[in-house]
C-alpha cells in the first residue's frame, strides 16, 4: 500500500493526445467495476504518500506541507513514513456507495476504516465512518467529505478528503488516482488431462436467463473484474496427468492436497492476492461432490479450489431445454462459487450465526434467496429454474462490499482464517424443532488417551412426530454446521476444518422417530490441535437444517496427561499441520516429516490408541499405484512434456507393508479399534480394507473373515440391527466369492 496496481486495459489511452476523446474506451472499460458508458467515473483506488508513484511512471512528490499536517493523533512519525490509501465506490458498475481507507505509519501502525456516502452532488460526497479496524485510535474522526477530480486520464484524476467530528481537528488530503480496481488477484487455472476446463459461458446460450441480461462470452476473470479486481493470470495452466489421482483416477483429499503442493505455480506458505483452480473428473466421494475449496495448505489457507467435471454439475434436469449449455453453466458457476470461498465469502445462506460464535466485522443476514454465485440454485423458492431466470452472473451486494472494503487480510488468500471477521446474529433456534441433534463418544467415559485424536459420533434424530426432507450431505460437510469447542478457563474457538465441499442437493426422508449418524473427526483442523492439551473440554454444535438451527448437547470430555516423558517429547512432533492433515486425509506421499512422525508413533507406542489412528494413515497410501513428480530446485510449473520426459517415477503398491500397518489397526485389537476410531469409522476402513483385499489381493475367503469380526465386534458394542445385517450381506458376498474361486482352483 499503495498498491501500485498495474493499468494494462487501458495502457494505449497513455500514448494519445490528452484532448483525443478515447471511445475505443467504452469497449476496454466494460469488465471495470466502475464503467458507465460516457461518464468520466470516481470509482477506483487512489493513493497518498510523501513520495507516490505516478500513473506514467516516475515519481511525484505531494508536498511536504500536505505531508506534515495538520499531524495525526497518537505517535509522531516522519511524514514520509505516512502511506495512505482510499477506495470509492460510488459509480460504474455495482456501486456499494461506500468508501473505504487504509492508514500505514511506519512498518506496523495501521488503522481501516468504512464509511457509507450520500451524494452532496456533482462528484461530491459525505458520510459517517461506521467501521474501523487495527489502531484506531489513529483514526478519531467519525466523518468524511470526499470531492474527486474525474476524468478520462489517469494523471488528471484525485480525490480530496475531508476527515472531521470525534473531537479532533478537522484533517484534508489529496489522493491520487492509482486503479480504476481495488486490489490485485493472480488466478491459475489447471486441468488434469482429458478434462476440459470451463472457464468462460455463453450467456444467452441457455434460453432460461433474465430477459434483460447482456448476451456476450463472459469470462471467469471478467467475473472477478466487475467484482473490482485485477485479474492477471500467473502464466500456469497447466495439463496435470491423470496418474497423478493414482490408479483409480479419483482424487482423493490427500491426493488434492498433495497435487497442489506440486502443481501449482505460485505454491507459497505465506499470504499472496493469487488462487488455484483446478478442473478433474471426479473425486473419490462419487458424483455427489461437484466442488471443493481446500482451507489449508501448511500455516495459510483458502488458497485454491477443484472443480469435479463428472459429478452432479454434469446431470442437466430431465426434459431441460438445452442439456448441453445447462452443464456448462453449472460447471462455470461451481467455479466461481468455490473461488469465492477462496476470498472468504460464507454461502449466502450461512453468514449468520449466534456472535459469541466468532469475530464480527459488520452483521451480514442470510440471503435465503439471493442470486449470488454464493447461493446454491436449488435452495431458492422456486429450485433452480427460478434462480437462473433471474441471475446475472454476480455477487450480491454484501458480497461485494465485503470484497471490496474489508481490510484486506480479511480477503486476501492465505490471510485471515476461513468465515474469520464475518459478522455473526442469533441463530434462527425453533421452540419446537423437528430435529435433535446429540454429540457423542463410543465409549463409557468420554476420556481419550494423550495424542489419541478425538472421532465423535453425531445423531439427527426425527423428533417432529412425522417425515422431513433434509439434505443427504446435512452431516457430511461442515458448511451446514458450526462447531464449538472450549477448554475449561479458557476462550471458546470455532472448530474449522481443513477443506469444504460443495456437494449435490439430493435429499433424503427422514421417517418421525428416525436418525441419521455420521463421525465428526474433530481433533484438527486450521486451528491447529484444538483438542490436545490435557484438560477438560465442552463441545457443542448448531446445525442448519432447512429455515432453522438445530443445538446438540454440551459433551464434557477429557484428554488426559502424558503417560512418560517420551509421550511429552514425541508430541512436539506429533502436534503439527502435516500430522493432522495426514490424519485428516488418511495419509499423503508427499509431506514426509509428518510421516516419519507417524512410523516413530506406530513403533514407539504400538499399545496405546493413537498408533492405530497412525496405522491407517501409513497404510491407505500404500494399497495404490502413486506416481511422484520429481522437479528441479525451484522449479513448480508442470507441462504436458514432463509425462514423457521422465520426470514422473511411478511407484507401485506396497501390498505387505499396507497390510502389516491396516491389520494391526484394525484387527488386532477389534474392540479397541471400535472404541478409539467410532463405531461408524471403524465401520468404513475395514469395509474398504475388505474389498481392498477382494478386489486388488484376489482374497475374498481373507475379506470375509474381515467381515465377519466386524460383525461380531459391533454387535457385542450394540449397534443398530440395520448396520449387522449390512455386514451379515457383504460377509455372504466375500463368502460366495472365495468359494466360486476354490471351485475353480
């Protein structure tokens, strides 16, 4: 800050005579967020400094006699250490009739503030400061008055602005004209081969749109560009093999995690204006899962996104006019959805919560029935149908103030925490809910071993007395979910899960008196190990389900101390971001620190509950192909020639060693497992180490006898009869197998 923006689109205007009108303009101008045919717009960034660079290059000074006063309240600073920015909003395209500043004093003083305008007229406005942020009291004022210069060119435009009210001497600045934009955004856009990536639609091409909307290729940096940013592309776009999803050509979470690591050009651990996109096939979940936005990647996050090209974006409704443009729709809409997410927007139906439950930055209500590409389409009144009759390819208007005027650590990527400094309301709690909602341990006392991660189990139990429709994925992502956990004579915090999923709307009938069950490994996540130190914890959740909010109990658990030093020495290992993302996402090929962690816990502590958790996560991997890429040093883009260039090392299954690590956590000790891992988790990884050893081992006699202990190990744990009669079939599957293939032998 200043932001030295570049000002490409419209660098010809720079060379001509300053008195040739520009119409070429009209056409150059119309994905800036402030165009408006024929007027000279206000909108855009402006910028102070002693020192501030000029739009034609070079430097300019303001004068030391604006620099030095009058003076700022609080510390002295030497004027040129003083940088200023300020963003109107007042014309062009979407104006929010705002204006939004930056004070940076020196290296780490820093104030924001917002202020809503009232025209006093021809370029001319004044308003009330109603938000600040960071050292305010740099910042006493409570009003401005802003006059902008316009013109065509940019070395003729400012802005003049009058701070005044709280007590201070009135204080005026000139700013000049830097960005008809807010901010900086690098996008990169990859593919994994044989995968198309749609990134840009036909507006008109589906007859379903709004009568009035404009018909013209739009693209997904325009989109970004109207929102008020300037979209350059980092010069990726990059084929991905599609070995790298391994040999079942899904992408698993590990798999995306990793990939990006690897793949993506601009892969940093630090806070960058700059966003992945990748566009595959499917992911491991099945079609059910069309987008996903990955929170974290080592200390940042919401630094990039996949789309799924085959899973529910790409079933147009039967009997839809024009099946073809209605997928390319779709898919152009999950894109931008899920790349929204990556600037912190919440969907538009999930801004509100109750305020304890996070940090606000304004109060944002729901919008149930906006047109946003935040808002799923088949949540308005009316499903999807209705809301692309009336969409227009854009974010609300909340959305974009929040874009555009927030401080920037709020939207950046890899800054502020996900749905951090959004603002939160009392959540919509019916006296009379047709749901509850229970937290709980698979076990008699909810204590857990140190370094032993914490698997609950959640039940939404029917309680209205007669059948409801909820979505089949209300307990399967975190976005209809707010979790909270509080260690005793501590400050509550906000559990936040590595990745979020957009998933299809399919619904499921609850019958009255009926239930629904998933786990909630909630050990981990972007906070880091918010259930590690020894203590005592409260956790409670609010689940949205339909128009209301759905509170579970409080569930009171433990962690208890170390056993030994060694457990304290190793946990300093243990408790880091690759640990719990290999955890999360049942191994990884790639973070090796965090495995060798892992194969240090397996050995050491064998007998104590987390080395089967490590077990898992060492041995997923090594039941598939994997093919590493090994690059130069510094290196990161990747090109379709590197398949064929060597650089790829296929590395083959590992059957003994998967085996060795997946019995001894799932076998071994059966009722251990149940307890540590969840009746419903323990469930899965040996359903899918059965068919594991079925379908890729030829062991189906090997896959029964999985089966079988499972059965008796649940039943002796008293699980509901429909799950031991799920297990009792497959058991008989696996039988009927092994003895048509002894019949052969």
């Amino acid at each position: 800050m200043p932001n030295d923006v570049g000002l490409d689109i419209r660098e010809q205007a720079r060379e001509a005579p300053e008195t040739e009108p520009r119409p070429q303009l009209e056409t150059a101008a119309r994905d800036y967020p402030i165009y408006v045919p024929w007027v000279r717009p206000a909108s855009g960034t402006y910028a102070w400094s002693y020192w501030i660079r000029h739009p034609r290059g070079g430097l300019e000074g303001n004068g030391a006699e604006a620099a030095r006063g009058p003076t700022l309240p609080g510390p002295s600073y030497p004027f040129w250490l003083q940088r200023e920015e300020l963003r109107l909003d007042v014309d062009g395209r979407y104006p929010q009739m705002q204006a939004s500043g930056t004070l940076l004093l020196g290296s780490t003083a820093r104030a924001h503030w917002i202020a809503e305008l009232t025209p006093l007229g021809a370029n001319k406005w004044s308003g009330s400061i109603w938000y600040k942020d960071g050292n305010t009291g740099l910042l006493p004022y409570t009003n401005v008055e802003i006059t902008a210069t316009t013109s065509w060119f940019y070395t003729q435009r400012k802005a003049t602005v009058t701070f005044s009210g709280g007590g201070a001497p009135n204080r005026t600045l000139t700013y000049r004209f830097t960005s008809p934009y807010f901010h900086n955004v690098e996008l990169e856009f990859d593919r994994v081969q044989n995968t198309g990536a749609v990134t840009a639609i036909g507006t008109c091409d589906h007859p379903n749109r709004p009568a009035a909307l404009p018909c013209e290729t739009l693209t997904i940096e325009n989109v970004f560009r109207r929102a008020g940013f300037l979209v350059k592309k980092s010069g990726g776009d990059n084929p991905i093999p599609l070995s790298a999803a391994g040999s079942d050509a899904a992408w698993s979470d590990m798999e995306m995690h990793d990939a990006m690591q690897v793949y993506w050009s601009r892969f940093a651990n630090k806070a960058q204006w700059s966003l992945w996109v990748l566009f595959a096939a499917l992911h491991e979940r099945g079609s059910t899962l069309g987008g996903v936005m990955f929170d974290d990647i080592g200390p940042n996050h919401r630094q990039g996104t996949a789309i799924f090209n085959d899973s529910f974006i790409a079933n147009a409704p039967a009997g839809d006019a024009d099946p073809a443009a209605w997928v390319e729709r779709m898919k152009f809409w999950t894109a931008c959805h899920e790349m929204g997410h990556a600037f912190n927007l919440a969907h538009s139906w999930q801004k509100a919560h109750p305020p304890s439950w996070g940090n606000p930055w304004i109060p944002l209500p729901n919008e149930h029935e906006a047109r946003s590409f935040m808002n799923y389409p088949y949540n308005v009144s009316g499903g999807q149908t209705a809301f692309f009759s009336d969409f227009e390819y854009r974010f609300s208007d909340s959305e974009l103030l929040f874009m555009r005027h927030a401080p920037a650590r709020f939207v950046q990527m890899g800054n502020a925490d996900w749905f951090d400094d959004h603002g939160f309301e009392q959540s919509q709690v019916s006296p009379e809910p047709a749901f509850r909602l229970e937290l709980r341990a698979n076990r008699e006392k909810p204590i857990f071993e140190f370094m032993e991660p914490v698997v609950l189990e959640m039940k939404l139990q029917n309680v209205s007395g007669q059948p409801q429709v909820v979505p089949k994925s209300v307990l399967e992502t975190s976005d209809h979910m707010t979790v909270i956990i509080k260690k005793q004579g501590k400050a509550a915090r906000q559990w936040a899960p590595y990745a979020r999923y957009c998933l299809s709307a399919d619904k499921a009938v609850v019958s009255a008196g009926a239930a629904l069950y998933e786990s909630l490994f909630l050990a981990v996540g972007r906070n880091g190990w918010d259930l590690a130190e020894p203590g005592v914890y409260e956790v409670r959740m609010a689940l949205h389900v339909g128009e209301e909010d759905v509170v579970s109990n409080s569930l009171r658990l433990r962690i208890a101390p170390p056993r030994d030093y060694d457990e304290e020495f190793i946990a300093q290992d243990f408790f880091s971001d690759e640990v719990g993302r290999i955890l999360t996402f049942d191994g990884s090929q790639v973070l090796e620190a965090g495995n060798d962690t892992l194969h240090e816990v397996a050995e050491r502590f064998e007998t104590r509950r987390v080395a089967l958790h490590a077990g898992i996560a060492l041995g997923t991997p090594l039941t598939r192909d994997y093919r590493k890429l090994d690059l130069g040093e510094g290196e990161r883009a990747v090109t379709a020639a590197h398949a064929d260039s060597g650089v790829f090392t296929l590395i083959d299954r590992k059957a003994r060693e998967a085996r060795s690590f997946l019995k001894a956590s799932l076998i071994k000790d059966p009722s251990n497992a149940a307890e540590t891992l969840g009746h419903i988790d323990y469930k899965h990884y040996v359903d899918r180490f059965s068919a594991w050893l079925s379908e890729e081992e030829g062991e189906a006699a090997e896959a029964a006898k999985c089966q079988d202990l499972l059965h008796e190990t649940l039943a002796e744990r008293q699980v509901l009869g429909s799950v031991l009669d799920e297990i009792k079939s497959r058991h008989g599957g696996y039988a009927a197998q092994a003895k048509k293939a002894g019949k052969k032998k």
